[in-house]
C-alpha cells in the first residue's frame, strides 16, 4: 500500500499539538552506561501529560479536525487506556464530549484517569466486543471515531517523540522502540530516517503478545486468535494496522521479550532512572540489550530508549514485584 505519511507531517503535527503537550526531557542513568559500556539516553515520554505519549496522537488528531472546521459532535475511541486517557484530555481542550470503550480488564488507574478528564466509559468482556460496540457508535451523524494507532494522523502526532529526542541528542546509532500496534514505532521511523538518516531504528515487543512478529516473518499482518496476556499491557494489541505495518517492515531489528525480562527491566527502570515507568517500555532494554549482544564489536554506541509511558495500577505493580530481580544487576 502507498506509504502516506511523511516527515512534514510530523513536523506539522509537532507545531499543531505545542500548546497541549508537553516537551518531555531525556534522562541517563550513569551507572547503567558503566556497566554496559555504552551511552544510552531515555526519552521519558511517563512525564508527559496524561503519563504517556498516546498524548500526541490524540491532540494532533483533533487539533487538525480544528484546524479544518471539522470538529464533531462527539468522539467514541477503543483503548485499554492511554489512549482512553490521550483521547479524553485532548478532547476536552476543545470542549468535545468523549466515549471510550474498553475491556473489563482495564487498567483501574487508567480507568479513573480517563473518566476525570470527563469521558464516558463503556466496558466490555472482550476486545472484539469493545472494538464491535465503537465501530458502530462511529456510524451515527456528528461523531468521529479516533483509532489507537491505525491512522496518518496517529502516527504523525506520535512520531513527534521522536523528534524532539532526536533534537535533544546527536549522533545516535540506534533508536529502540516498544511496538504495540505500531503507531509510535511508524512515527518514530519515519523521523528518524530524516534527522539521523545513519540510526537504525529497532521495534520491541512481548512475545506473549507477538502478532507484529508473527507478521514480519510471514510479510503479511497476522492477528492473534485471542488476547494476549502480559505485564506489558499496552501492548496487547491483537494485530498491527494498514497504515502502520509497512513501516515496520522498514525497522533494521526486532525483538520479543518474556514476562520475566520485562519484570526484570520494568524493576531496575525504576530504581535507577527514579521515575514511574510501565512495563511496555521497559521491555524495550531487553531488546537493547540483544542487539548489544549481536554487535559486540561495535565501538561504544550512543542509543536512545522511548520511555512511551508510566502509568502502572496497584495489581501490575504487585505482579511485577512478585520476584525481586534487583539481586541481578544489569550486564552484557
């Protein structure tokens, strides 16, 4: 299919959504760059309002609806929760009643966050059911349905991470990304192969949850046959997108993680970099950490990590620390 997005769209975005988003800063642990031996710098995407980077998706979309008089009445979306969240504060910056559909298995905090930005939740015992249900809410007059991932104007507004982590680096050799339906690894790709044409840009993801690995190996998008169980929640998406999966066969790596490396990664995240970071990016240095071990004789490598969230309810949290992995430290 033809590859209709591209970097002006991002930047177009990036200048769209300024007033709404914030510009996130990047962090080093300089313990951890001792004891791999390389320089890795995180783009703490969990700082942003709403606590993930769904944020600029949600607001570049509505923002360009502004933009050409074609906002609607209402806006229905299908999320497990930071683009409940995303599309629930965006929305209410211009004043457009919200209603999310989700499963039962919602995260609690991201459920209470996304009804305090005003958003009405409907829940459902299935993915299918919820995507069902907001599918055929979308067909009444005056409302607009605002997908997860699987639009141009998602991925532009997502791969303006990228970008200001590319302008607040340089000489990065390789960007790793967490990949659920594939909205901010598209973004994040597209932005890289214009600012630093030389980075390979490497996709993550769990392998409890493997459908876009399933599908890079089969060349065609494979969807899973039920839903996936993981810490890393959002990225139980059961298939990629249209839009998004010819980007990802563009990446230069990927890689799946177990549940126990994601504990592992989602425990030490947090101990060194002191912030509050999800599951489904702290998967992401497992795959660092493989293309290091594939590439050992690389000279030092300045890598750069898209921390894509940190919102994280009390059950994953005790599901995380069942097992203390700090006993372990980080190595090659």
């Amino acid at each position: 299919m033809k590859l209709n997005i591209e970097y002006s769209d991002i930047t177009d975005a990036y200048q769209r959504i300024s007033s709404i988003v914030q510009k996130t800063p990047i962090v080093q642990s300089h313990l951890l760059n001792k004891w791999l031996g390389h320089e890795i710098y995180f783009k703490v995407e969990c700082l942003q309002t709403t606590g993930a980077f769904k944020l600029r998706g949600a607001s570049n979309f509505i923002a360009k609806l502004a933009e050409n008089n074609e906002l609607p009445s209402e806006i229905v979306a299908n999320s497990s929760g930071n683009h409940a969240q995303a599309v629930a504060y965006a929305a209410k910056h211009f004043n457009i009643p919200v209603t999310i559909y989700a499963t039962n298995t919602i995260s609690a905090v991201k459920a209470a966050a996304t009804k305090y930005y005003g958003a009405k939740l409907k829940l459902f015992d299935s993915r299918v059911a919820a995507d069902h249900a907001v599918e055929e809410a979308s067909r009444h007059a005056g409302v607009v349905w605002i997908p997860p991932f699987n639009h141009p104007d998602i991925i532009a507004g997502q791969g303006t991470a990228a970008l200001e982590a590319l302008q607040q680096t340089t000489d990065i050799n390789a960007v790793f990304v967490p990949c659920g339906g594939g909205g901010l690894a598209a973004g994040t790709l597209i932005t890289a192969r214009h600012l630093s044409p030389s980075a390979k840009v490497i996709g993550v993801e769990p392998l409890s949850a493997n459908d876009a690995a399933r599908s890079l190996k089969k060349g065609e998008i494979i969807s899973l046959s039920e839903a996936p169980i993981t810490l890393a929640d959002g990225a139980a998406t059961p298939s990629v997108g249209t839009h998004t999966f010819p980007f990802l066969q563009q990446l230069d790596g990927f890689y799946e993680v177990n549940e126990t490396q994601i504990a592992y990664w989602t425990q030490w995240l947090q101990h060194l970099l002191k912030l509050h970071i999800e599951p489904t990016c702290a998967m992401v240095m497992q795959g660092l950490i493989d293309y290091l071990k594939q590439n050992k004789n690389q000279t030092p490598q300045k890598l750069l990590v898209i921390i894509s969230g940190g919102n994280i309810s009390a059950q994953s949290m005790a599901n995380i620390w069942r097992d203390d992995h700090l006993h372990t430290p980080p190595a090659l």
